[in-house]
C-alpha cells in the first residue's frame, strides 16, 4: 500500500517539476509564448490529480477500503505519467508550428491566421473580424492595442478584461473614431482569437 501511495505522489512531483522548469524556460523566454496560457491549465489538471491523491490517502487507513486504495493510487500515477506526456507532445507541436509576426495594417492580416504580437501573446482573427476593422479601424489603433498586451482599465490603449460571456480579452484603443469600439477576443488552445464580436465603449 505504502509503495503505491508514494509512486503516486513521486509521479505527481516530477509533473511539477516539469511545469516549474517549463515556467522558467518562458520568463527567460526560450520557450513558445502561447505556453504562458496553457501551463495554467496543466496546473489546474495536475492540481485535480493532488486533490484526487489526497482523497486516496484518507480512503486508505480505513482497512476494509484499503484494496480499492491500492489501486486508486495506481491509477493516480498513470494520471500524473499521462499528464507529462501529453505537455511534452504539446511542447513538441508548438515548436514545430511556425508563427508569423502580427501586421501593422489590416490588409495584410490574414483570417484565422495565427500571429504573435510584440508583447509575445498568439492572435487570431475571423473574415468577419478583419472586414470590420478594415472599415472603422482604419489608422489600425486596435491593432497597436493587441500588440501592447494586457493593460490596466483606466486610462490604458492595450488589451483588458472582456466583461462578455465568453470572452477572455478586448482591444481598447484610443484613436480617434475607433476609441468606442472593443474587439472581443477569447482564448483557444493558447491563441486568443477574435471572432468578430464588437461592442461600444463600456
């Protein structure tokens, strides 16, 4: 029983590890930029594995339980081994994916294309999105706003909080005749694409 309890727990250690070493590669940036959203969520799934490990534990001391512990536990470390394995084929496939650098013009950005800004996050864009902003966001002030990142919502050019079911992010821009627009984008796979949904200045 014991022995089953601690590879679990050795399994789910070396996932942090893992994900901790991985967290230095993006701050010393030699890692994909769109990792900085997907870290979150192997965190989140390596964090249900630990609460799921813990439970075990306390299902264990009682004797007439123990047998199913035992396998409980054994089934904990091929969820932890599963879970590096799956971020080490995700690394794999976002270093062989090419990004290209985001326009500084609306013509030139193609649609679902993915772009990484200067701020390091993954954009896309939807035909509809593109074709809007083409029309009313001529001077391209949105597109300096997704580059920026993520800003405070006072006061700020740059991306803020989207307050839209759904959605994760929207462009602020203060230029002129496009400062009561928000373009709304949410975050898929790591890239936050904008599927064309704009609202007025909120």
């Amino acid at each position: 029983m014991y022995q089953n309890e601690c590879e679990a727990k050795t399994a789910i250690q070396e996932v942090e590890k893992f994900l901790d070493s991985l967290e230095q590669l993006l701050i010393a940036e030699k890692l994909a930029p769109n990792f900085i959203y997907k870290i979150n969520a192997y965190k989140n799934e390596l964090n249900q594995v630990k609460n799921k490990w813990e439970n075990i534990k306390s299902v264990a001391e009682i004797t007439d339980l123990s047998d199913i512990a035992q396998e409980e536990f054994k089934q904990v470390t091929r969820e932890a081994e599963e879970l590096r394995l799956q971020i080490e084929r995700q690394i794999l496939t976002t270093e062989e994916t090419q990004t290209n650098v985001l326009p500084d013009v609306w013509e030139d950005i193609k649609p679902d294309t993915v772009y990484q800004t200067k701020s390091g996050m993954l954009v896309s864009f939807s035909k509809k999105q593109i074709f809007f902003a083409k029309t009313k966001d001529r001077e391209a002030n949105h597109i300096r706003a997704i580059e920026k990142g993520e800003v405070p919502p006072q006061g700020n050019q740059g991306l803020v909080r989207s307050e839209e079911p759904g959605f994760d992010f929207k462009s602020k821009a203060l230029g002129k005749g496009t400062a009561h627009y928000r373009f709304h984008g949410k975050i898929i796979n790591g890239v936050l694409h904008f599927p064309g949904k704009v609202t007025n200045k909120k």
